[in-house]
C-alpha cells in the first residue's frame, strides 16, 4: 500500500484491551478532529488484527479522511523495509505506544490520542501518566527513527548526485555493452541464477579491518566463491586472493583509475559487475569479462525477466549478487567495517585508493563527517580498542564495564548498516560477518576467521563462534 496523506500517528498496542477504554470510542474522537493524519495500528498478531478490524467496521471516518491501516507487528526489519518503499508521502509522523493518565485520586483517566487534560477537574489533583507497552512502543520508535533516516538519506544522495552527474547518460551509454554487440556479445545476469546454491560466498569490502583478513582469506578461498568490491582487486590480487566476481557502482568517470594499467591477462576470468548506472568509462576500462546488473526498471525496459535489488553503497550490491542472484547458502561479510577501526582512523584500507583520482574525491574519501557512536559487533582480536569505548562503572575491584562496547563511525555508515539488516531479512539467507570491532550488524552473526579451518564448518555447524 502507499501512505498518502501528510501526517501519520503510529499507535502501537490494541486500543480494545488498554484500560480504562475498551471501545474504539477514541479513535472515532481522534479521526474525527484530526481530518489530515491518518492512523496507523500496530498490533501483535493476526488473531488481534482481525478482531480489531471487525471492530473498526462501526468507525465513521470524516468524508476525505485517510483513515487508518492496521499492521500486524511481525519483524523490525521487515516493518523498516515497508517504510522505506512506502512513506515517501509522509512529512510528519508520530509513534506512541498506549499512553493513558489518570488523576491521582482516581476521579478521571483518559488516553494521549485524545485533548489532554493538565489537572482533575475535580479535585484539581496531578495527572498521572500510565504507559503501556513501553518496551514496544519505544522499539517501534527507534525502528521508525532508522527508517526516516535511511529514507531521507537515500533520497539526499539521489538528488546530489544528479546535481553532478547525469544517471539517465549513464545508463544510455552502458546499453551497447550490457545488452552485447555482435563482436562482443555480453554476458546476461540470469545465466548466473543459483550457481552459489550449496555455497559459501565472501563479499568482501574495503574497511580498514581488511588487512587484518587478509591471510585468512587466502587460506580459505578455495572452498568459496569470492566477491569483491572493485577497488580492492589488485590488493588482493597482490596477496594473491582468487576473485570470481568484482562489482562497482561508481557513477563519476574518475572511478575508473581503479582498473589502470590492468589488461585481460591480468584479470584472467573474473567477471566485472556493474549496475546500469556505473561511469561508462570504468565499465570500459575493464579487460575481461562483464555482467550488468540490471535494476528492476532497466529490467521492466527491456523486457528481461532478471533484476537485482540495488542499495546505497557497493557493499549492498555485492551481497544482493551473492544472496539474490548466486544464492549462496551462507554469505561472510569481510572488511565491512561501517566505522573508523584503526588508531589512525583511515576510512579504508590503504592500497585501494587510486593515484588516478582526483585530490578533492581523495580528501572527500577520506574525510570522517558526522562522527557518531553506535554498539560495536564484538570485542574479539587482537586489533580491537583503540576506536572503541566502554560505559564503565567503579565498583569493588575497579573500573568494570556497563552495557555494549561503542564504536567510532557516522550516520551514513549507521544508514549503510540499516539497509545490510533490511536485506539479510529481505534474501533469508545466513550472514555472518569477520568484522569483529566494526559497527555491529543485527542480523549477521560474528564469526572469526581465524578459526574457522574450512567454511564448510558454516554449512554443516550453523554457527562458529
């Protein structure tokens, strides 16, 4: 469904069993004075939705009113991925879980969706709040909180980009090549449908926590199939790292110094993939073999039947290949750090900045905006601490630690990690990451490499700690 309306109110709770109310007479009240916002209930499970919505059918909505939609409280991801297609049309929202007050002589109570009173009329005794469903009112709060973000900031970067760089050009211009020419017919994504089935892939990105992986990967490779963000290939290649497959989704024709210097004997057989919208310059640049991966409207215009889901960053479209269109059975993320990991806070690792790229993109790459803090994956490694932080109390003994270990990283990177959750629900496939001191992914479960002696253990174990 699509929200069009300016203003919603998320009420969070079943208003039939919140005392002292057991009608819906506060929500005709609340629709009735309130004809621009529209309410939205979120409730526990499908036995609750369908009761309520027996009840719902004697609410007279106010003619043009938007109404209100119920929703069965299931998942936190897979609420954020609704809101993020959805609410586009909603500037302003309120989440609340059942919030009631009562005067503290008991003489009245009422409930925050309607006009809400100062003092007892009667006695003129304090008003109490009474909150219900606290714990999942204020989930919801965070959920909806991550979803405007991730939404805002998806659409912010959509309109900058377009400021600098012309993304329809782009696409028109990467068309002979991803749909083939006789002297160079291309290779087509849906060939390549369920080819990691009984698989473990490595989606590899470039945070400074990948140098520390390095010699695992190397041990580890042929028992997996390899996926790599683009900049990173000939630091692997120079350790020595097998890459089936490389994806970049760069659209500024500067990105293409990553691939100078390279010829077909260098890259050997492994496959470039690249969404519509990449700088043709890069997608010619690169010697070897190609695979567009079209998005869904690409797809829609060419009358193909094969679309992958695209993201913000190139890490999300290289786990879309893995789990989407390989569908691997487990996919490890490596170097997806999302924070500053390092004493000497680099972005990336070293080696996969191009010298061919422009000082002002070098400066921008590097450049930590917006510094915030957010619970780190884990403690484990030996390379952990120094852009971390801990709540600590002093108690008998000394200092001893409070709540989750934080990590240095930003909102964009907070954003970047939302998404990764969305999508791991999203593909239904086990995500694990090697990142051990990086922002902490909800969904991916830690998992050392340095133990791990083949990655089969993932498929046979489920788990390895």
């Amino acid at each position: 469904m699509s929200f069009q309306f300016s203003k919603a109110l998320f009420h969070v709770g079943n208003p039939l069993e919140s005392k002292p109310h057991h009608d819906l007479s506060l929500i005709q009240g609340f629709i009735s004075k309130n004809k621009d916002w529209a309410l939205i209930i979120v409730l526990k499970n499908e036995e609750e939705r369908k009761l309520l919505e027996e009840k719902m059918k004697d609410v007279k909505l106010p003619e043009f009113h938007p109404g209100g939609f119920l929703m069965v409280w299931d998942d936190d991801e897979q609420l954020m991925d609704m809101f993020c297609q959805d609410m586009h049309f909603c500037q302003v929202w309120n989440a609340i879980g059942p919030m009631w007050y009562e005067c503290e002589n008991k003489h009245i109570s009422g409930a925050t969706l309607e006009d809400r009173r100062e003092e007892c009329p009667e006695c003129k005794g304090k008003i109490q709040p009474i909150q219900l469903e606290k714990e999942r009112g204020d989930r919801f709060g965070k959920l909806m909180e991550s979803a405007v973000k991730l939404m805002k900031f998806d659409t912010r970067s959509a309109q900058v980009l377009q400021t600098q760089v012309n993304p329809t050009s782009n696409v028109m211009r990467n068309m002979p090549a991803a749909l083939g020419l006789p002297e160079c017919p291309a290779l087509r994504m849906e060939d390549f449908v369920g080819k990691g089935k009984g698989k473990t892939a490595f989606c590899i990105s470039a945070g400074p926590s990948l140098k520390h992986a390095i010699p695992d990967l190397k041990r580890l490779q042929d028992d997996a199939i390899v996926i790599s963000v683009a900049r990173n290939y000939k630091l692997l290649k120079s350790h020595g790292i097998r890459m089936d497959y490389i994806l970049e989704c760069e659209m500024f024709g500067w990105d293409s110094a990553i691939f100078d210097g390279l010829t077909k004997e260098d890259v050997g057989d492994t496959i470039f993939l690249y969404p519509p919208v990449i700088a043709p310059e890069t997608v010619e640049k690169w010697p070897g073999k190609k695979v567009c991966t079209l998005d869904l409207n690409a797809a829609e215009l060419l009358g193909n039947r094969q679309a992958m889901t695209g993201g913000n960053s190139v890490a999300h479209h290289t786990y879309n290949w893995a789990a989407e269109i390989l569908k691997c059975d487990a996919v490890i993320l490596v170097g997806q750090d999302l924070a500053y990991t390092e004493p000497t806070g680099e972005t990336h690792v070293h080696g996969t900045v191009p010298d061919g790229w422009p000082e002002h993109c070098k400066r921008e790459d590097a450049q930590q905006q917006n510094e915030d803090w957010d619970e780190c994956q884990t403690q484990d490694g030996p390379f952990h601490g120094e852009k971390t932080h801990r709540m600590e109390v002093l108690a008998e003994g000394g200092l001893i630690p409070v709540g989750p270990v934080h990590v240095r990283t930003s909102p964009a990177y907070k954003c970047f990690r939302d998404l990764l959750d969305i999508l791991i629900k999203r593909h239904k496939v086990k995500t694990y990451n090697a990142c051990p001191n990086g922002l902490k992914i909800h969904r991916a479960e830690y998992v050392n490499l340095s133990k791990l002696e083949s990655v089969a253990q993932l498929s046979t174990s489920g788990s390895v700690k």
